[in-house]
C-alpha cells in the first residue's frame, strides 16, 4: 500500500448499503462500505453550537 501520509478526513457516514467509512489522505484516499455495520444520524444536543447550524 502507498503512503498515503498525514489523515486529513476521517468519516464514517451512512449508506443505502450500511455505512461508509472514508479516510482521506494528503497523497490519497481509501474508501470503505461495509454491509455489515450501520451508521444512522443522531440529533446531538451541543450547547456550543452556533443556533444557525
């Protein structure tokens, strides 16, 4: 496997398959769907968070 250096992305999200995990790298990226593991959106309650978001 090539070097693929400093991870600049680091994310799992959902997909009509399960989830997708994406790593995104500064010589490239890989990317990962697995059938096996979900991932859903949750609603986070985080007080910092700017009211606009």
């Amino acid at each position: 496997m090539a070097q693929l250096q400093d991870v600049m992305l680091d994310e799992v999200l959902p997909h009509e398959q399960g989830c997708r995990h994406e790593i995104a790298c500064l010589a490239g990226r890989m990317i990962v769907t697995s059938q096996d593991l979900t991932a859903t959106w949750q609603y986070a309650d985080c007080p910092e968070r700017e009211a606009n978001q």
